[in-house]
C-alpha cells in the first residue's frame, strides 16, 4: 500500500511538473510574438516612410525601398512614439529626415554642367566683365531649376507638365535637356510632400476636397510633373467615386469631369495661385463647386 501511495505521489507530482513545463513554453511563445501594435501605428509608419522616401528622392537615391528597409527600426521608432503621444506627428516628420542616408544608397549620375563656379580663374579675364554676370545666371543645377519652376513657373508646371515648361522658359534660365530627369524627381518629392499636406489638412478640417486632391498628389506625383495636375486626380478618380457620389446635388451640378477639374482648384487654391493663372473650366468648376458645397465636403 506505502508503495502504490508513493507512486501516486510521484505521478501526481509529474503531472505538476508538465503543467508548469506548458504554461512556461507558453509563456515563451508568447514573449516571442511581436507586440500588438494600435490600428493608426500602421498608418503613421506608412506616412513617414514615404515622407523618408521623398528626402532619398530629392537627394537622388535611385534604390528608396532598400534605404527604408535599412533603417525600418528607425522609422518605427519614431511611429511608435507618435502612436504613444510622445511626439507630434509634424516632429516626426522633420526627424524622419535626420535619419540621414544609409550606406546603400546608390545615386543617379547627372551629367556634369560647366558651370561659372566651375571655370579656371584663369579663364574669367578672357570673358568681358559685362558678360561675366550672365554667365554666372545661364547655367543651373537641377535643384536650382527645380526652385525655379517651383517658384515661377509653378501653374504652368501643374497646367501643362514639365517638358511644356522646359520648352518654353527652361534654356532661358539655364534648364537642359539633360536635367529633365533629375529636375523631375526633385519636384515629384515635393508634389508627393503637397499631397502629404492635404491629405492632413483634409483630415483636420473633416474635408472630403483636400483628402482627395491630395490623395492623387501623393500616389501620382510623376504624373503630376508630366503631364499636369489634371491627369493624376483623373488617374485617381476610381478611388473617390464611391465617397463623391453620396453627394449627389454636387454630382448633378459638376458632372463626373468637373468634380475633378473643382479638384485641381483646390490644389490652387491651397497654393495661392492667382485665379488668373488657373485654365478657365478650372476657375469655373472651381466656383461653383463651392456654391454647392458650402463647407460640405
């Protein structure tokens, strides 16, 4: 009897000792599991990643997915502490770019530009001292026309595109054919930082016009430098008919084509481009999208 009592035991003891061993190898399992990250986390990440996308565009990284994943801990970091309240959203966005360029990064080659800066001393005596300060306003780096363009040239850039702007006025201010890319690229991360801006804007304002005028600048920033505003929002119009439709007196009055042309006034307007610089369709789907609308979307 003492003999089977003390085998009981032992079984009852081993059984014990099982439990305790699944509970700890669950327990371990779970500490294994990534943390549950909150619904906006996934959010907040995307935006500073394409924000830290846009930082390796306009510095001429040609591989942005291979830089992101490089520093992702980073970024995630980041993300976390906005998720948490530890740092605003716009902060975020400005430490993002002190990320800095990893290692990666490759670079696209520009051709070189003879620039005023770039000639021997020696060689300025032989230039007329009158012609000395045009020479130094006729060459340009790519960054230099992207300023440019952006600065002067801004409602032709998003009427009409970047090559119609380059015909037109880029060999007046020392724009080549061979900057078009590079030139492309710095304005594209600037359109997609506009939509960025609106998409935001939008959001806080409870404004369905900014959402999705800055929806199609963020996915279509190319597009936009290449062939005009116009053609990026009609590129995006799939994704916002199912939220337009429900405002159906908006629908009547504007038609499916001026509801997006009303939107590339709104990319104006947020711009301050002055009314006479906007196509006239534009100027006029523009208004009366407004007289519809109200505050509404």
């Amino acid at each position: 009897m003492e003999r089977d009592k003390r085998i009981d035991e032992l079984i009852k003891k081993l059984e014990e000792l099982k439990k305790k061993a699944e509970e700890l190898k669950r327990k371990l399992e779970e500490r294994k599991k990534p943390p549950v990250k909150p619904p906006e986390f996934k959010e907040v990440l995307r935006r500073l990643e394409l924000e830290y996308e846009a930082y390796l565009a306009e510095h001429g990284v040609t591989n942005p997915r291979k830089c992101i994943e490089y520093v992702k801990e980073d970024i995630e970091s980041l993300a976390e502490a906005v998720v948490k309240g530890e740092l605003s959203f716009d902060e975020a966005l400005h430490r993002v770019r002190e990320i800095g360029i990893p290692p990666i990064a490759r670079f696209r080659r520009v051709p070189g530009i003879p620039t005023a800066e770039r000639l021997p001393e020696r060689a300025l005596p032989e230039i007329p001292p009158e012609e000395v300060e045009e020479i130094r306003e006729a060459f340009v780096t790519p960054r230099e026309a992207a300023d440019i363009i952006w600065n002067r040239y801004l409602a032709d850039l998003l009427n009409f595109g970047l090559r119609w702007v380059f015909e037109n006025y880029g060999r007046e201010f020392g724009m080549t054919e061979g900057m078009l890319n590079r030139v492309a690229t710095i304005l594209a991360a600037r359109i997609r930082k506009l939509g960025i801006e609106l998409v935001n804007k939008g959001r806080e304002l409870d404004k369905g016009r900014y959402i999705w005028a800055g929806e199609a600048l963020l996915r279509y920033p190319f597009e936009v430098v290449w062939n005009g505003c116009f053609y990026a929002i009609k590129m995006h119009s799939p994704n916002i008919w199912p939220q337009v439709r429900v405002f159906g007196e908006l629908y009547k009055a504007l038609g499916g084509e001026g509801i997006l042309k009303a939107l590339q006034g709104v990319v104006y307007k947020y711009l301050n481009i002055p009314e006479e610089e906007w196509p006239s369709d534009v100027l006029s789907y523009y208004m009366t999208y407004e007289e519809v609308a109200g505050v509404d979307p």
